[in-house]
C-alpha cells in the first residue's frame, strides 16, 4: 500500500502501550535522530505518530520534549491524545493543537447502517438512535457497543440492550437523585448517590446524562446553569484523575442542590 521510504519515514507507537521513558530514549530518539532525504537528493522530513500519548509518563514526557527540540530539523512529532490536561505544559506548548469535535449523527448514522449490513446484524428502529445518544459522536465507541449489543443478543439489537451495555441508567435511577437534588436534603442526595453507584454504574456516565438534564431543566435561570455547569466540568475533570467516585458525585449532587435552591424565577 505504501511505498518503501514509509517505514523509513514514519514511525507509529500506541503510547499506552509503551509509556515508559525507555521507549522514548530507544526507539523514539534512535528513529528521530537519523536524516533522510527524497529521491532528488533534497532533505526530508521524517514523523514520529505517538497514539495516546497522555497515557505517557511524566518522566517519559520529559524525555520526549528534550528530544523534540534536539532533533527538530529532520523529525516531525505527532501527538494523539483523549486529554490534552494529561500532557506536560513544556510539551504542550511546543505543539499546534487541533481539537476535534464529535461526528454530526447523520454521518455516523450512515456508517453504522453499513457496518450492520456487512456484518448481518439486526437491530430494531430505535436502536441504532440509542447508539448515537450513549457513544455521544464517538466512531469507536459507537462500534465497540455494537459489537458488544450483537454479541449478547445476535438475533435483533434494541434499545434496551444498547443501553445495558454502555451503562446508561435508567429513569427509574437517575429520576430519584434528581429529586433529590431538588429536594435539597443531604441525606436524600447521599442515599440517592450510594444507591446509583452500588448499582455498577460509571460516574462518567452519570456525569454525562446529569448534564443532559441541567441543559434541558425549564426550571433553573441562565446563569444558574452555567453554575451547574462549570462544577460539572471541574468534577469530571477530577474523575479523569483518579479521584474517589462517591466523594465527586456528593459534591456535584450538594452543589447542584444548593444551585437549585438558590434559582432566580424563571
């Protein structure tokens, strides 16, 4: 498929798999280091592709920046990652960054309607809409909860199996934190809170569907959603680091009580 001069000119490494600082000083810096040049003779550039580079340690990061700059004139680096948080500032400002955004559902639509035809899987009307809403314009995401949906129940792919798989809760579990929130008693939220998460639940995904709510609540005034909102930020990003689920979700679920009480009248 590609010529000869590929693998001499491009190296790809899926930095989750190998994150360690001794992928960068072996492989990445022997690869960056040696010129190349095109058929006329004129020198060339070459790219070093790295997949999931957040997955990367801090001293693999490190190691990876020094390398950048000593050998700037003959290699290109590319960096893929799902949180640009988890990159080192002195690596990230050395970067043009690209932001992507999530597919527009029509295209995905498509694609998933072939990928069912070519695999034979069945599905009913409303599934492959519960597919669009719990991947949230993610191709990959999209694919593996098909794949999965098929794989528990090969003879016809719904909605409720779609949601099963991906983890989304119920109305009967989101509903009663909900109110909860609303009623704005501390020992409703925590029971509400323990309850979802001792059913298995992501708090990821309760974070997403949390702000599916607050997006479409009539009750709450402009800036008292964008309150919600930005706490909601400032937690998910606190999950993305590690910290303890339960505790994140108490103060997301407080703060959102205490936001709603104090609402201006819509």
């Amino acid at each position: 498929m590609f010529g000869p001069q590929f693998k001499q000119r491009v190296l790809e490494l899926n930095a989750s798999d190998e994150r360690g600082i001794s992928v960068v000083r072996e492989k990445v810096k022997n690869f960056a280091q040696t010129a190349v040049s095109s058929a006329d003779g004129r020198p060339g550039f070459k790219l070093i592709i790295l997949d999931e580079a957040d997955a990367m340690t801090g001293d693999a990061q490190s190691a990876l920046r020094r390398t950048m700059e000593k050998y700037t004139r003959v290699t290109r680096f590319c960096l893929i990652c799902n949180y640009v948080s988890r990159i080192i500032e002195p690596l990230a400002s050395r970067c043009a960054k690209f932001r992507f955004r999530p597919l527009p559902p029509s295209s995905m639509l498509s694609r998933l309607q072939d990928v069912c035809a070519n695999e034979g899987v069945t599905y009913s009307p409303d599934a492959l809409n519960a597919l669009l809403e719990a991947s949230g314009g993610d191709m990959r995401r999209a694919i593996t909860l098909l794949q999965s949906a098929s794989n528990y129940n090969a003879q016809n792919v719904d909605k409720a199996i779609i949601y099963e798989v991906a983890g989304v809760l119920p109305d009967d579990a989101l509903g009663p934190l909900w109110a909860s929130i609303k009623a704005g008693r501390y020992d409703g939220v925590s029971h509400a809170v323990k309850n979802v998460l001792a059913m298995g639940y992501s708090s990821t995904m309760m974070t997403r569907q949390m702000l599916d709510i607050v997006k479409k609540e009539h009750g709450l005034d402009d800036y008292t959603k964008a309150d919600m909102l930005l706490k909601l930020a400032e937690v998910d990003k606190c999950l993305v680091d590690g910290a303890d689920e339960e505790l994140q979700m108490m103060d997301l679920c407080c703060h959102f009580a205490q936001a709603w009480r104090s609402r201006k009248a819509v």
